[in-house]
C-alpha cells in the first residue's frame, strides 16, 4: 500500500513547539498548497497517542476528521468515548505489522502523521511519498520531523513548488524512481487562489474539520 507524509515544518525542521503548539504554522497570506488534494487521495490516517490527544484539543472535545477511517497507534488502551460520528480504531505493534493489518482490511493509501509515527514509519523504510512544507520561520527548538534511522535514506525529488506566505513546499517519492523528461526536475511558482484558510498539515486539518461541526 501506499503510505504518504504531508507536514508543514518550520525553517530549522520542526512540526511543533516542545508544547505541541502549532502557532508558528500561520503565516500571513497563506494560498492553497495541495492539502486539499492530499486529503480526498487517502483512505486511513494513521496517528500516534499524542497526536491524537493534540487533535481533542485543537478540536475542542469534537472529533475533526469526519467520516475519515483513523487508526490510533498505542501499546495501551485509548478513550474513544467522547468521538462522536468518527469511524476510528486503535492498533498496536511495529510499523511493519500496522501495514499489513491495513492492507488486510483493504486500505490503500495511509497518510501518517505525529512526529514519532512519521519517525518509526521512515526508520522501518515504510514511507513511500512525503510533501514537506517549510513555512518560513526559525523557532530554535520544538520537536523534530525528524529522527535516527538505521541507514540513509535516498529521497527520489518530484517537484518543488512555492506558495504565496513565503511557504516553500518539496515532494519526494522513497524507494521509486521518478521518471525524468528532459533531464529536468519540477521547480517553480505555483498557481492557486489565495487564503488564510489552506494551513499547514494538523492546523489546516483541525481548522477545517472543526467549522464543519
């Protein structure tokens, strides 16, 4: 199956503050970029304990990923009690294992997203797209899309795109060779109407679920 990352980061490579805070992700003039897109294209999100105790709390208590299947990774029991009309389940075991219990109930396409879980998945080489976002801010320390992995990791470039509110965005396919046509990779302006309301990964996300409910 197809598992894809699609993050926002700050300049020096961090998703949040060291409180979870998202803040830093809202930059001024903000256009769409590609979230949207992403969204409609996965069948399952795929989220580590933290993140889904951030996402109660930047839902207010209201469960923002609709009608959206979510597995919960944790060694323990989770509280699903107060998510009401989600369709959401919680699995246990190593990244491998995850996989293969999600391509037995038919999934295609995960979109993984926490820190730690975008870490496990790409240590265990089971990351197969990732779309960074560089929103264009230093904030010195936070916690890191990025972590140890027992080896390099080659990033097949795809495209690298820019969006108005200074965001720089990078596609990269792992462990599949992007065709080339003329020798030349994808870089430059992209098109797209303007709005404060297309942000960055678990803010856009939560912002858009939420006014839904």
């Amino acid at each position: 199956m197809k598992t894809s990352v699609f993050c926002g980061v700050s300049v020096d490579g961090f998703i949040a503050r060291t409180d979870h805070g998202l803040d830093f992700l809202d930059t001024e003039n903000q256009e769409p970029h590609g979230f949207d897109e992403h969204w409609k294209s996965i069948d399952v999100v795929v989220i580590g304990r933290k993140t889904f105790e951030i996402a109660k709390v930047l839902g207010e208590g209201k469960w923002f990923y609709g009608k959206k299947p979510v597995v919960v990774l944790s060694s323990g029991p989770v509280d699903f009690s107060w998510i009401k009309g989600g369709v959401v389940d919680h699995m246990g075991g190593e990244p491998a294992e995850i996989v293969k219990q999600l391509e037995k109930r038919g999934f295609k396409h995960a979109y993984i997203d926490g820190g730690v879980t975008i870490q496990r998945f790409m240590a265990a080489g089971l990351i197969s797209r990732m779309v960074v976002t560089r929103v264009p801010v230093l904030i010195g320390e936070g916690i890191p899309l990025f972590g140890p992995v027992p080896k390099d990791i080659k990033l097949n470039h795809v495209a690298t795109r820019t969006y108005g509110g200074g965001l720089v965005q990078s596609e990269y396919e792992i462990g599949a060779r992007t065709s080339k046509k003329g020798g030349k990779k994808k870089s430059g302006r992209a098109k797209g109407k303007k709005s404060t309301g297309d942000k960055t990964a678990h803010k856009k996300t939560a912002r858009k679920k939420t006014k839904k409910k």
